[in-house]
C-alpha cells in the first residue's frame, strides 16, 4: 500500500492474523459465565419465588400454581411476631445508625489525614471480623449486665448488637460523597454567618444525600437478613424471622407464608431501588435542561 510517496505496511504484513473464530468463541465463554453468574446470584432467590406459588408444603414437588400462600402469609402468629420484631429492629437500628453514620462521616472528613487513617482502620474492624466472632463477643460484653438486670437480653441488646455492625457501612457509604463536594463548603457557610451545627444540617447534608439514602438501604438490608449476631445477642423469647426460621428447619417444611413474604418483601425492594433510580435519573436530565 502507498500512501503519498511513502510506502506503508499493513498488519497483515507483519503476520498480524485476525482470528475471528476464537474471538467470537471467547465472546461466546464471557457471555456464558455472565450469564452463569448472574443465575447463581439469584437462584435461591427464584427459588423461594416459585416456592411461593406451589400449593404443596413439600419443596421437592410442585403440585399446582396457588395464591393461597400469599393470601394466608400472616395466618401464623409467631412468624407475625417474628415479622413485626425485624422490623422493629431493622428500622430503628438503621436511623440511629444513619444519624450518628452521617455526622461521624462528616467529622472523620475534616480531620487531619493521620488522625483519619486510623480511625478509619477501626472503623473497618467490624467489617472484616466474623460475625461469629461479632456475635460471640457482644454476648460476653452485654452478660456483664445481668447482675444489674435479669432480662437484659432482648430487644435492646439486639438493637445495640445491629447498631454496632451496620454503621460502618454507613460511614464508608457517606465519605465517598463528602470527597465529591466542595471542600470550602462548609467554611463558606460559616462565613455567611451559619452556625455549625445548621450548616452540616442545610448545607452538607442536601449535598451527600445520595450516598446517605444508599447507605441507609444498605444497612437496613444488612441489618434485616442478620441471623448470626442476632442469634448470639437475642433472649427472652424475643425472635427475629431469620431466627425463627433457622428454629424451624428443623420441622418437616415450613410455613409456606414464609416463602411469600419473603418474595413480596424482595419485590418490594427492588421497586423502591429502581424508583430511586429512576427519580434520580430524572433530575439529572431536568437539571441538564
């Protein structure tokens, strides 16, 4: 090939050969194990939501579509009881920890890099221990309040047991946005005459809202589907769904409104992430106008 006066070699030249055979072999491979992937991910999940919809109580047939399941899911009162109790904790521990979350966010942001390395390096601990070993050590530290009260065990050392674990996550959630503001932020407010506290409140909080609300769904999640430090921490009766399925495995089959409560549940999960997503594509668009 010549190109001007000058003589120029193509790729074929060189030895260079194209072989298309194996790329779309080696395309075919990667779509094979995306798709093997994203199937294991959500397999269990598929199915309890065909499980669902079986009218048999027995998981290795599937005798006939029903409905009855999801129209009798709260028949049962100690899964009633469960259910309520989960939520309970989960929402109570998630605000609690997304308030204190954001503010210790927002303060570990503004130290010095020293003093924040090592505080973030505890605040990563929780995140890299077991949670056999999270669940053991906060059942030892909360036994040194029996003497003072008998029924300590319970709802409160749940609660505090689901504080502890989901704030980190918290945290790591709301620095990554601390880092994408203006760090002069803040000390601009303060120059206009806002106190502190008002400007974490009106002025940096609006600006991290994102990485907050995901967050907080996130530690909820987290918080929701806990068995093992809850197991460790619970007492006087007081049972969390995980916990009460987990007492009964052990019986022939389970309620089957557990199935549809749990699918409705997953359902309703992903509504509000794709809503989420949704409203906030939205307003991008809209200010991008």
């Amino acid at each position: 090939m010549i190109e001007g006066q000058y003589e120029v070699a193509t790729l074929e030249e060189y030895g260079y050969k194209e072989h298309k055979v194996l790329k779309m072999i080696w395309k075919g491979i990667k779509i094979a194990l995306l798709v093997f992937s994203v199937f294991m991910l959500y397999f269990s999940i598929l199915v309890i939501a065909i499980q669902s919809f079986n009218s048999s109580d027995s998981t290795t047939e599937f005798a006939s579509f029903t409905l009855k399941n999801y129209l009798n899911m709260f028949d049962k009162r100690s899964l009633n009881d469960a259910i309520i109790n989960t939520f309970k904790t989960s929402v109570l521990a998630t605000l609690i920890a997304t308030i204190l979350g954001t503010f210790i966010a927002i303060g570990i942001f503004y130290l010095p890099p020293k003093i924040k390395s090592r505080i973030m390096l505890l605040n990563n601990i929780p995140l890299l221990n077991a949670d056999i070993v999270t669940g053991v050590s906060l059942m030892l530290i909360f036994s040194l309040f029996l003497p003072l009260y008998k029924y300590f065990f319970g709802f409160w050392t749940i609660l505090l047991a689901h504080i502890y674990f989901i704030l980190p996550y918290i945290i790591l959630s709301v620095l990554p946005k601390m880092k994408e503001i203006d760090t002069n932020l803040m000390d601009a407010a303060l120059d206009l005459g806002v106190k502190p506290f008002r400007s974490v409140v009106r002025v940096i909080i609006p600006a991290i809202k994102g990485g907050i609300f995901s967050g907080m769904v996130l530690a909820f999640t987290i918080s929701f589907e806990d068995f093992v430090v809850g197991y460790f921490t619970t007492g006087n009766g007081y049972n969390t769904l995980s916990i009460w399925i987990y007492s009964s495995i052990g019986r022939k089959s389970l309620f089957p409104g557990v199935y549809a409560f749990s699918t409705a549940l997953t359902f309703f999960m992903i509504l509000i992430v794709v809503g989420y997503n949704l409203i906030k594509g939205r307003g991008k668009h809209e200010k991008k106008n």
